[in-house]
C-alpha cells in the first residue's frame, strides 16, 4: 500500500499475545477489564482472540483512525457457512460497508455481507461484567460481530476470514497454504478511501 501512495493516512494494528496452558492462563469464570473500560467476563476460553482484537480496536480509535477495518480467522462457523472462498463482513453503518464490499468486487474477492442482528445482544448479558466473552453455539458468526461493536465507536467493519484464510489442499484457484484472503480487496479499499477523502 505504502508503494501506491494512496495520499491517505493508514494505520495497520496487530494484536498479537502468548495462548498458552498454564497457571496464569484464563479460566471459566475470570472477569477482565477490557482497554475501553468494560469489563468481560470469560465464559469461553476459546474465545479469547476477540478479546485483543478489541482492545487493538480501541487503542486504532484513540490514537486517530476515523474508520475501521478489523479481520480475523475468528470463528469456525464461518468457514463451515462459507467454505473456503467466501469471507463474511459485517458493517456499522451499511455505508461504510458498502465501500468495503465495492473494493472486495473490484479486486475480484468474494465478500458477503451478514446482519448485525441487535436481538442477540442479549445472549452476552452477564450477571458479573458488562458483557460475557461468548454467546453460545448458535448464530456464534453473527454473535461474534456483535461483541466486537460494543468497542469500536467509529465506522466499522468485521471482516472474517477464517474459511478464506486457508486452503488444506490445492485447488483450481489456488495452492495448499495462506492465501492472501482480503488483502487485495483492503489495497483497493485505501485507494477508494483515499479518492474519496481528496474529493470531499
């Protein structure tokens, strides 16, 4: 991106922590304070990635960024929903969306948009936090998203990659391995963004 020279500020954040057992690690029950200020209690251990993207997501918005873009290989559920081509994004507000959507086109990815749907908010209520870490089985793509918008305060968008991120095998359109999923579509974006940006 930094070769294209968009002429629009970027900022690229990588939350990135050591997962491992042992006697300090994370246990059923813990409560902890997330960098916004509210407080998560852990109801599943194996969910514990949302809680850095999180804070990645608050720290981008302190130091400045008016919009954002978070992706992650965050839920089993979407690859088995989407396979391995297809990366499901949700959006607040449509717009901001929309764009997001429009730059995956032009660069040839699959995108597909998912509801934000407000009734599953209350499947993160908790009688100890301000939000459990989980929202249980059913709908978890959706409900993922939604514990991510209760930290992140500008336009957004949860792009999940966890199906597109991986191919376990080589296939017509691509080798066994990483596969790149979303980074074309995010260059596009910048340069979208940064049109946009120059004309208003």
């Amino acid at each position: 991106v930094a070769r294209l020279a968009p002429g629009t500020p970027l900022m690229a954040v990588a939350p990135m922590v050591e997962n491992m057992p042992g006697g300090n690690a994370q246990r059923p029950g813990d409560v902890v304070k997330a960098m916004n200020g509210m407080t998560v209690e852990v109801t599943n251990t194996d969910a514990e990635g949302r809680l850095i993207l999180a804070d990645a997501m608050t720290w981008a918005e302190r130091e400045g960024a008016t919009h954002v873009v978070d992706v992650a290989t965050l839920t089993g559920a979407c690859a088995i929903a989407f396979g391995d081509q297809v990366s499901a994004y949700f959006a607040r507000p449509r717009e901001w969306g929309n764009e997001v959507g429009d730059a995956a086109e032009k660069a040839g990815e699959w995108f597909w948009e998912m509801p934000l749907v407000p009734e599953y908010r209350a499947s993160y209520d908790s009688p100890y936090a301000d939000i459990v870490n989980s929202g249980g089985r059913d709908g978890s793509l959706i409900k993922a998203a939604i514990f991510l918008s209760e930290f992140v305060t500008v336009p957004w968008v949860h792009l999940d990659i966890a199906g597109s991120a991986y191919l376990a095998a080589e296939k017509p359109y691509g080798p066994k391995g990483a596969t790149g999923a979303s980074v074309a579509a995010l260059v596009q974006l910048a340069l979208d963004f940064a049109r946009t940006d120059a004309s208003t």
